[in-house]
C-alpha cells in the first residue's frame, strides 16, 4: 500500500519500468486507488521522448442506486493519449459516495529516448489516497 497525500498527482511508489531507445513497447497496468469520497481520482503515465505512442486509461468507478436496489451501477470512461501527454492527468473520475477507483493503463511505444515509464496518482488538494496491492506495470519488449 502506497498512502500519499497529494496537491494534483504523484508517482507510485514501485510502479515504474525502464525502456530503451529504438525499441517498441506494448505497455499495461493497473492502479486501484482508495480516497475519500466525492474527491476525484486521477491518473497519469510519465514516459521519456517517444517517436510515437498511442495509449488510455480506462476508470471503473461504481455508483450505487437507490437504497435497497441490490445492485450497482458501474461506469468505465476511457481517455486516449499519445506521444505528447507525458506527465498529463490523463484520467480524473469522481465518485460521490464510493472510496474506491480502479484504473487500467495500456499501450504501445515506440521509444526514442532510454528512459522510465512510471504510472502516477492522486486526489484533490491536501486529500489523501491509497494504491492498493494488485496494482501493476508491465512492459513488453515487441522489437
């Protein structure tokens, strides 16, 4: 568990990986993310120079109906990136009433610069949120 008070968004701890120029990368990973409720949960990648990159990040955040329903209702937004959004909040969803978020992150780089790739989180001004074991990054070298 990564616990980490943030103004805007934050690496995570441990979510990180190297690439190497003049290779491509297919990329995925996962963040979930416990808040506070009605603050937004944001997420982000940071990545060194890409000669292309084309990517989201996916939000599952549930919304629960009127009392009693016995069900819940869950929206999944996605946001499309690409080579120039490095270090970009890419992702923000706010749930009311849930404390928790999850978030799915992938892609493919075509690297031009050695570098890290690192998956980032956070919540509103002052607030404090949790990655939660289960959130990963993998990269795969495609060529």
């Amino acid at each position: 568990t990564n616990d980490v008070a943030l103004s805007a968004i934050a690496n995570v701890s441990g979510l990180s990986c190297s690439v190497s120029a003049g290779a491509l990368y297919k990329l995925e990973g996962a963040i979930f993310l416990v808040k506070t409720a009605a603050q937004p949960g944001r997420c982000a990648v940071t990545f060194p120079a890409m000669t292309r990159a084309k990517g989201h990040i996916e939000g599952y955040a549930s919304l629960p109906p009127t009392t009693g329903a016995g069900y819940t209702i869950s929206i999944n937004p996605k946001w499309w990136f690409k080579e120039d959004a490095s270090g970009s909040v890419i992702a923000s969803v706010i749930s009311l009433t849930n404390t928790s978020i999850f978030f799915s992150v992938g892609g493919i780089f075509l690297v031009s610069t050695t570098g890290v790739m690192q998956l980032q989180a956070g919540t509103s001004a002052g607030q404090i949120c949790s990655v939660k074991p289960g959130s990963y990054i993998r990269v795969y070298k495609m060529s």
